[in-house]
C-alpha cells in the first residue's frame, strides 16, 4: 500500500476522555487510513487499508482482542 500524504485533519477517537491521554487518532490517507498515538504526533504511524482497519474495529468490537 502506499501510504501518500495526509488528505484530511488528525481526528482523535469519540472515545477520547476530556484530557486526551491515550488517544488514537485517525487520518485519511491515499491508498487507506493512517493511526498515531495522539501523545506522539511526530511519532510512527500505522498504515491500514480501509478494508483491512474495518475488520480490526469489528474484532475489537466483538471482545477478540481484549487482555
């Protein structure tokens, strides 16, 4: 996937508390979805296809990756 410039703002989660610790944010990209840490916004950032991201959220939802 390439990854490509930002093509729209940093948007943090709607489950973000009012302090903003440990947030994920969210971008669109070329090709898919960009994550950073909102703690590190010069940091890494994970690239997703939109499919591929779609079905981590719908795991996530579902319990399949809780500790």
């Amino acid at each position: 996937m390439t990854i490509g410039p930002v093509t729209t703002s940093w948007r943090k989660s709607s489950y973000s508390g009012s302090a903003g610790d440990d947030c994920v944010e969210l971008a669109g990209a070329v090709d898919g979805v960009l994550l950073r840490d909102s703690k590190d916004p010069d940091g890494p950032k994970l690239a997703f296809g939109r499919v591929v991201l779609a079905a981590l959220a719908d795991e996530i939802r579902a319990g399949r990756h809780d500790l």
